[in-house]
C-alpha cells in the first residue's frame, strides 16, 4: 500500500525518534481521513530476526482500535506479545518466555490469570486506599514546598504511584526507589540518558518480588502479595512464583510509569491550557480525571497478531500479519471526540481507549490510576494553586511509552 497523502515515505509511528519530538497527531489526523488501516513497511534493520512479518498495519480509528481490542477470536496477544517495537530484536523463545505476562496473554489462560490479579483491584481495595493516599499527596506537596521549585516529574508525579505500589505489595517505602530505577531502566532502552541493561533490571525485580513472596509464605499479612500467592477460600488459585514476579514487573512499569506520565502530561496540559486550570481550581469536575488520561495517553500504541484472516475496517488482515492498535490516534478521532485538539477538563462523555479498549485486556489497575490522579489533582490544586513552568518539558525517547523525564517547575509563588 502507498503512502497516505501528506505522510512521508517511511512513515513508522513506532519511531522512538519521531516521538520523542512529539506524538504525530497530523499523520495520525491523515491517517485517519485516507487510510485508517494502513500498511508499515519496515526497514531491512527492523525486519532482521521480525516476529510477525515484515511490518505491520497501523490501525488508527477509535472504531477499528475498539473493535480488534475486543476481538479475542480473531487476534492475539500471545503470538507475538503485546509490545511494538521499531527494530524488533526479540527471538521466539523470549517471546515464549515473556507470555507468563497478563498483557502477552490470550484466553482462557488470561482469563484465569486476571482472575486471580483481580482480588488485589476490587473497588474495596481501591476505596481502602483513599484515605492513604490523600495523607501521602500532602506530603509529598509538602516536600514540594518545602523545595520551592524543582524537577515535577521525578518530585511529585512519580511519587504517589510509587508509593502506592508500595502500599500494595507491601514493600517498604524506603524500596520503592528501587522499583523506579529497576522500572525506568527497563522501559528506557530506547533513551541515551537512562543507563542500565534492562534484562538486568528485570532480573533484580523479579529477584525481589522472590523474596517478598516467600517472606508472605512463611508470614501471611493482609495484603495483595498474600492473596495472589496463596488460593482463596473458594479455590481459586495462585500465582506461581514466576507468574508473580513478572506480575511485580507489570505493576511496577504500568503502575509508575503510565500514572507518572499521566499526571505529567496532565499538569504540562494545565500550564498550556491555563484556562481549564482556573476552572479545576474553583469548580473540580470529575470529567478533569479521563480527560487528563484521554490527553495523556501514556502507552500509545499495542499491537495484536491475527489468527484468522479477519477484516478491520475495509482492509482484510491476513492470519500471522500483525496490527498497531493506536490509543494515541482513536483518542484524538474527530468523529468521536469535537475539538479533540483541545484540552477540555469538562469533557463528556469521554470514551477513551487510553486502558486498552474493554476487550480482555482492559487495564486491571484503571480504577487506582483514576484515584491517583484524582487526589494528586486535588491536592495540588489546594495547596500549589500558583504553581508554575519554568522550562520546556523534556520528552523521552520511546517507541510506545508518552512519556516526560523532566518538568522544571516553582511550587509556590
């Protein structure tokens, strides 16, 4: 297939380098109007050792992207995993390997495992958090405060979630600093400022979740990290002590990383759009939560792999081509969202692909995320209400993360 009209030869929104200067929301826009299933060639350098063909169809619609979220018959994650990369270098049997994730998972053995994810995310749960969180959030603006100005990322909006990761597995807060170095490690291999070896990184958390899992086994607390290890009272099973470890990996990316960029992008959202910030601060709808998530879109983009020869859209996708699910697009679709351009805290209704859709694999931790930025927001706007940039937000470098490393801010006036 050609290129779109207006989107350059070569065109990979999988590009770490092109989003790093921003998402392409005037390709995607294009995209959109011309050729909304749209083939990716990739280069010679990314198809070397390629998992799932040669490229793959960029799916940019809120339509098709919901439609292929909730189709586990025709698609799957496990084929070859939920994760898009511009120059895949992974081998089948660490494709293999990284299954034992919910998000490679197909059903029934996803079914099963988020069953069991799911006891540590009831509402309950959630709710037995409020009250936590809002004392942490003070705190952490006390510290803010206490600074004057500094770096928002790293201070404020990376904290709470990482406290409340911490709270969740019970690991001692004086380690969640741990948790946000192993994490970014693993998630910035696509940035030169961040240093480490990423499977080294995931190998200390998985040594860590170990640990924390037979510290359960010998003493049970109530906490999430004993409910998964251990069947409840109506059998339901366990978590093995891989599918655990990798389950700590997933909370501690999706948990710190999505939220942080989340609250990030929605406080750079405030400082462009001061206008909504005026009214947060007087009239706090609810909306401000999904559409700071909606504006945020932390992970831009998933990718399934077919089974079937199944038609998205007016294109037919052959069984084993793969398809880029792109939130970062159907989130801006002007045919679901008016002036989707504009950040618009009173936005409603709001549906949003930025949990995945509501197929499978919608985001299990969705209801924590909205409580985190809910309360941060609230907080901030309480008790920073004069808060201001100081200097141009510095993006990361990534293929499918949205992500802000830093935000130089002053706290108080």
């Amino acid at each position: 297939m050609t290129a779109a009209p207006n989107v350059p030869e070569g065109f990979d929104p999988t590009d770490p380098d092109l989003n790093q200067a921003g998402i392409p929301h005037d390709q995607f826009l294009e995209l959109r109007k011309t050729a909304p299933v749209w083939w990716v060639e990739q280069t010679p350098e990314a198809r070397a050792g390629m998992l799932g063909g040669n490229g793959f169809y960029a799916v940019s619609k809120h339509a098709d992207v919901a439609a292929v979220s909730k189709n586990s018959k025709d698609f799957s994650s496990q084929e070859n995993g939920a994760i898009i990369r511009f120059a895949p270098d992974m081998t089948r049997e660490q494709v293999e390997m990284q299954g034992i994730m919910l998000i490679n998972q197909d059903p029934p053995e996803q079914t099963r495992t988020r069953q069991i994810i799911s006891r540590g995310f009831t509402p309950r749960s959630i709710n037995a958090m409020h009250e936590v969180l809002e004392e942490r959030a003070n705190n952490i603006v006390d510290d803010a405060i206490a600074k004057g100005s500094g770096d928002f990322v790293s201070e404020v909006a990376a904290e709470l979630p990482l406290q409340a990761i911490a709270d969740l597995l019970g690991v001692p807060q004086e380690d969640r600093g741990k948790l946000f170095d192993w994490s970014n490690t693993m998630m910035s291999y696509d940035d030169p400022d961040f240093e480490g070896s990423p499977d080294e990184a995931a190998a200390e958390i998985l040594g860590y979740a170990m640990g924390l899992a037979e510290q359960r086994r010998q003493d049970p607390k109530d906490d999430i990290i004993t409910k998964l290890i251990n069947a409840d009272v109506d059998g339901h099973g366990q978590l093995g002590e891989d599918e655990f470890g990798y389950f700590v990996i997933m909370l501690s990316v999706a948990g710190n990383e999505t939220t942080r960029n989340a609250i990030t992008h929605g406080m750079n959202a405030f400082f462009q759009f001061p206008d909504q910030w005026e009214l947060f601060k007087k009239e706090r709808p609810a909306s401000m939560v999904d559409e700071v998530i909606r504006w945020a879109t932390p992970v831009t983009v998933f990718q399934r792999t077919a089974i079937n020869d199944v038609m998205v859209g007016d294109v037919e996708v052959k069984k084993g081509q793969r398809v880029g699910l792109y939130y970062a697009s159907a989130n801006h679709d002007e045919d679901v969202f008016e002036n989707p351009d504009v950040f618009d805290i009173t936005r409603t209704p709001n549906p949003h692909l930025s949990f995945g859709g509501h197929g499978a694999h919608y985001c299990v931790g969705a209801n924590l995320a909205r409580l985190e930025v809910e309360i941060m927001f609230n907080t901030l706007a309480d008790r920073l209400p004069d808060i201001t940039q100081l200097g141009e937000a510095k993006r990361l470098r990534h293929g499918w993360i949205n992500g802000i490393k830093e935000l130089p801010v002053q706290y108080t006036a």
